[in-house]
C-alpha cells in the first residue's frame, strides 16, 4: 500500500482515506496528521464527513481505502483499519465519545470511572476467583484504579459527588465525567465528538481548561469534531476542514479563519461566489453557524 508514513512527531497519520456507500462516496481521498500533543479540530458544515472519519478512526468503518497509522511514543506502530473493533481501543488506546452523552447512568459517578478500568483489573486478577478474592496484583491494580478515578473526579471537580448516579449530574458535568472515563482508559488518542454540544459559556470555559490540561499534563494528543467556533478557535493548534468529505483547508486556526473557502463552505455558496462572499463577510467565519 505504499512507504511506511514518517511518523516523527505524528501520533495519526491519516492518507489517502477513502469511504463509499454503495454509490455514494461519503469521504474521498483524504489526508492530514494529528500531531504528539496538539488538539487538532476536525471542522465543517453538517454532512461534510466528519462523523464518517471519525467511525473509521475508531474502528466502527473499515475504510473502502486507505490506511490510518497510529503511532506510540515507544515507536510501535498500529493500522488501524485492520483492527478490530476493540482492539482499536485497548491495543492501539484510542477512546472516543460520542455527541449523545453515553454514561452508564445508573452506576455512580466514582462506578463510572472505575468500569472504565475494567480491561486492567481483569487482567490482574488472572481471570480467576483467587484474583478476585484478592491476590497481590489484583490488590495493587485496585489500588491504582480507584487512585486513578479519584485524580480525575477531583480535576473535573466531582469529587463531592462521586457517590451520586451519574444521571443526576448537570449536563456538563456529565460530559466531562464522559472526557474523564475515556482518559481512564490512557489513551494515546482522544477522539471527542461535539463535545461542547449543548454547554452554556460556563461549561464551554469549563471545557476548554479539561481539554487544555489533558493536551499538556498527558501524553494524550486530542481529536475533536466540533460546531462551535469560538471553542474551535481558542483551544485548536491545527484545524482540518472538511466539505463535502473533501478536505478544503488544513492548518492553523488563524489560517482556517482565514481562508475564503471555508467561508464560502459555511454560507453554502458555490466556488465562483468565494470572491462576493469574501468582500461581504471578510473573516466572519468565527460568527458563523453551520448551515442546519
């Protein structure tokens, strides 16, 4: 299929990724690297693609072409589009979340953070009933899974309610205990779908510092799908646009701000208007919505 990708400094190298439903081709040939440590923002009008990325990003499509490389920082590299399912999430330690909150929201907060763990614990306790009696390294793996949710109900400030059913969380409460689940996993690639959907400006705030220290306290790169701009705009390193499942901009966000074409994108104007729009709305992008 090609040389193998230079990874250095790239965690996912997306080339040349290629989905087609039956006639319809819902991504077409595209590319661009999530780089060690940035949160790169996956942005465009409603049906340009990015959920179908996203899917098989996670293992949920298997791309009609294509290769996605994941890379560690040990070097070992991993295909994604040859894994399955699940082992895109415990082999390769990519976590994602969805735009619908998916919580178990019976279980308590603190239950929540811990089921996350489970893969780990299992293991520990070498799939046995003398493991879970409490042999030494299911003990120390315990240990570690419940000092591990207690680091992160006190980052998104939970901790006084880590007893409480996770339903009867505020709405941004519930989605950073979302964000903190997956990085209980230790993923090397979050990937977030909308995950500002439905946040007021506090939550938002609230929001942008989570994502802001798992990008500079782990060793978690961020992949995000987003609509809101100001959050794109004030968080993003790189921003990738999509129209249509072609890629149309890639860079900086100033330089996505910038570009009138993405502009043109969002009004759903046609290529030979880019020149009127750009004269009309200038770099307006930042106060545009995507077209319902």
């Amino acid at each position: 299929m090609g040389p193998v990708p230079d990874m250095d400094g790239v965690v996912l190298a997306v080339e040349h990724l290629t989905m087609r439903f039956g006639g319809l081709t819902a991504v077409g040939d595209l590319s661009f690297d999530v780089r060690r440590g940035d949160i790169t923002a996956l942005i465009g009008p409603n049906g340009a693609g990015k959920t179908t990325v996203f899917n098989c990003i996670t293992g949920f499509y298997k791309p009609t072409e294509g290769r996605l490389t994941l890379a560690h920082a040990d070097g070992s590299r991993h295909l994604l589009e040859r894994l399955p399912n699940h082992a895109v999430n415990r082999t390769a330690r990519v976590a994602r979340t969805f735009q619908n909150i998916r919580l178990f929201q019976g279980m308590t907060v603190l239950e929540n953070l811990l089921v996350a763990q489970h893969a780990p614990l299992m293991r520990a306790s070498g799939l046995s009933v003398l493991g879970l009696l409490g042999a030494g390294s299911y003990r120390r793996a315990e240990a570690a899974a419940i000092e591990r949710a207690k680091e992160w109900l006190g980052r998104i400030d939970l901790m006084g309610r880590a007893d409480d059913p996770a339903g009867d969380l505020p709405y941004g409460a519930q989605r950073r205990l979302e964000i903190a689940r997956a990085m209980c996993t230790d993923p090397v690639l979050l990937c977030l779908d909308e995950p500002a959907a439905g946040l007021n400006p506090r939550e938002s705030g609230e929001l942008n510092a989570l994502l802001r220290h798992i990008r500079d306290a782990h060793d978690t790169s961020v992949l995000l799908i987003e609509h809101d701009m100001s959050v794109v705009m004030e968080i993003s390193d790189h921003v990738v646009v999509l129209d249509y499942g072609v890629k149309i901009a890639d860079g900086t966000p100033g330089e996505v701000r910038a570009d009138p074409r993405v502009i043109a994108a969002y009004l759903g104007v046609e290529d030979e208007e880019v020149a009127e729009v750009d004269a009309e709305v200038g770099l307006a992008v930042t106060h545009l919505e995507p077209q319902a």
